[in-house]
C-alpha cells in the first residue's frame, strides 16, 4: 500500500513538473492559478489532463492539496470541465476545476 502511494505521489509531482515546463514554454507568462477557462480551451487537446491534474492537486497558493491524486476520478471530470468552460470562457479554469471535482459524479 505504501508502494502505491509512492508511486502515485512520483506520478503526479511528474506530471505537474512536466506540465510546468511545457506550459511555460508556449503561454502567456501568468501564474497558472490566472488561467482562465478561454486559455484552457486553446490548449491542446494531449495537455487539457495534465492542466487538469495540476489544478486538481494544487491549491491557490500553489502548494499540493494531497499527497494523492485520484486519477480515475480526474479524468471523469475532464470533459465536464471543458463543456463548463465553453460555457464560461472568461471564468477561473482554476476554480472551474476545483467546483467540477467536489460535485457529486453523475
């Protein structure tokens, strides 16, 4: 069980790390908190899991929630997130994030 919690803290601190660098390399030069729901959607399709997974992990301040991300759990929620920032592209991708993963699952 330890192993797995390992593994899954190595994942995730991966992900986040790579999704820093690539974000950083091709965006605007805002904090990824500012992101809004319209510089999400512009993203592409191969990075919206990884932004997911970052937002999903880390709090506004930019420290990590958890030390565990629920994977499975995260990418139910992705195109949930993507129908509401169509909806709302000038809202918070961050907050739009953090409301989509404390609804109930349909």
């Amino acid at each position: 069980m330890k192993t797995k919690r390992v593994a899954i803290a190595v994942l995730t601190t991966a992900l986040i790390g790579g999704s820093t660098l690539a974000f950083a390399q091709g965006a605007p030069k805002k904090p990824l908190g500012k992101l809004t729901c319209e510089e999400f959607l512009a993203m592409d399709d191969t990075f919206k899991p990884k932004m997911v997974y970052w937002a999903a992990a880390y709090g506004k301040g930019g420290k990590p929630e958890a030390a565990m991300l629920d994977v499975e759990g995260t990418e139910k929620v992705i195109p949930v997130i993507i129908e509401k920032c169509k909806s709302a592209p000038k809202d918070s991708f961050y907050s739009t994030t953090k409301s989509a993963m404390k609804a109930p699952a349909k």
